[in-house]
C-alpha cells in the first residue's frame, strides 16, 4: 500500500483529501502547515506528498526542496489556489512531479 502526506492549511482540504485516498486504498496522514509536513517525513518517509504552495510557517517550497533532499524518489505534488505559469514552472524546475490547481473538482 503507498502512503501519502497531505500538507494544506485549509483544513477542509486536507479532509477531503484523505477521505478521497482512503477511498481509494491508499494510507493517508495529513499536516497543517509545512513544518509538521518535514517532522512527520523525517520520522517516516511516504510514497507521495500532497503539498499546498501558499502556507504559513513554512512553504509548500520549502517543504518539496526538503522532501528532496530526504528522499530524492519521493513524488511530490504541489497544489495551489493561485495558480500561475510562473510557479507551475518553478514547481517543475524544483523537482516537483506534477502541479494542481485548486479547487479540486476532479476528484468528487
């Protein structure tokens, strides 16, 4: 079973996320701002992670450039509610390995 992180912090979001992924199999752990994000993968990597760009504390940025150090297979999806070319490309350029737009209409 692939384990997934969900870091957002709209708590909505992160509940209808794991909610979704459990649906689908997958084991599920969420944090609310990017540096529960980086304790909860120091202790235990995942699969994948879910990250929110736009986060207090600690970005969805520094969350993907720390995942990659840790663990440079990891997948790691940046979500966003202000979507732009500029940080879609910088997503990329980061190593992120796909960029989602909010809301998330495709997974209902």
């Amino acid at each position: 079973m692939h384990s997934i992180l969900v870091v957002d912090d709209e708590p909505s979001i992160r509940e209808f996320l794991q909610i979704m992924l459990a649906r689908e199999g997958y084991e599920v752990s969420c944090a609310e701002d990017g540096r529960e994000a980086i304790t909860l993968f120091e202790k235990s990597p995942f699969d994948v992670v879910l990250a929110d760009i736009r986060m207090p504390k600690t970005s969805g940025f520094e969350v993907l450039n720390r995942i990659k150090e840790l663990s440079p297979g990891t997948k790691v999806i940046m979500i966003t509610a202000y979507a732009s070319f500029e940080s879609a490309v910088e997503s990329m350029k980061e190593g992120a390995y796909d960029y989602i737009a909010k809301p998330l209409t495709w997974m209902r």
